[in-house]
C-alpha cells in the first residue's frame, strides 16, 4: 500500500507514509504493554514516511536501539522507531480508513513474554526473546 496516511486522536499530528506493510507485526514485550496497556499492533511503514504538525511529537528512548513517538496533545501512540535503520513501526488502529480485509497479523516478537491471560487463535510466525537477541547480533556482526 502506498501513501497511506493516518492521524492521532486529536488530530494535531498527520502522518503519511510511502509505504506500508499491511502484514502487521504483535510485540508482546514488557516495554511494548507497559506502553500501552497491551500487546502492540504495529505495521513496518520504512523510512519514508512524513509527519504534519511534528513539533506536536514527544519521542521517549525506550531502549538504546528505539524510540517511540506520541502526540503531546493528546497521547496517542505515533511510532516505535528504530535507531539504526531509521524505520518506522506505527500502529495498526491509526490507519482507520483501511479495509480490514488487507491486514494480516503476521508475527508475533517476544512471544516467550506474553502472559498467560490473552492469546490469539491467528496463526502466525512467532519469535521468542532468544530468537530476537540471536537475530540483532547477527545484524551487529556485519
Ligand atoms: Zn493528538
Ligand atoms: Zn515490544
């Protein structure tokens, strides 16, 4: 999909986006449901992406490899970004006006995390802790 574009609650930040997976990704991580209460829902949206209003953008450093951005206005979640490659994750429900028949939950991160009071029936890739480490020392490695 390409020139996607999506808005935070208020409306004060409008984000448009070259190109988005519609293949989203779950983080099931500490971090990812202290952030926002639960699993995050994120679809990969690349480095091309541009923001409206972005001076309304507050950006907390999460972990030495990302950033997460979110509307000083009105709280809403805007991206998880990734230091090295400058990618953007940004979550599923901003992207209101898609039809739902082009999403697909497609993997699940730091599923060895996930409490035992939720699971989905989706049938999906997942990735433990373990496997994820093993996956960014490789990447450091070249
Ligand atoms: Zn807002
Ligand atoms: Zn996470």
């Amino acid at each position: 999909m390409s020139n996607v574009t999506a808005t935070c609650l208020c409306g004060a930040v409008k984000i448009t986006a070259e190109q988005v997976d519609p293949k989203f990704t779950v983080c099931h991580c500490h971090t990812c449901r202290t952030w926002g209460g639960g699993p995050l829902f994120a679809m990969r949206c690349g480095v091309n992406i541009v923001f409206e209003h972005e001076h309304k953008i507050s950006q907390y450093a999460s972990s030495s490899w990302a950033s997460r951005g979110f509307c000083s206005e009105c709280g809403t979640h805007l991206f998880y970004r990734l230091n090295q490659t400058g990618e953007y994750n940004v979550p599923v429900g901003l992207f209101a006006h898609l039809t739902e028949l082009e999403f697909e939950m497609a993997i699940q991160y730091f599923s060895d995390a996930r409490p035992s009071y939720y699971c989905f029936s989706n049938q999906t890739k997942e990735m433990t802790t373990e496997q994820i480490m093993a996956y960014f020392a490789s990447q450091r490695d070249r």
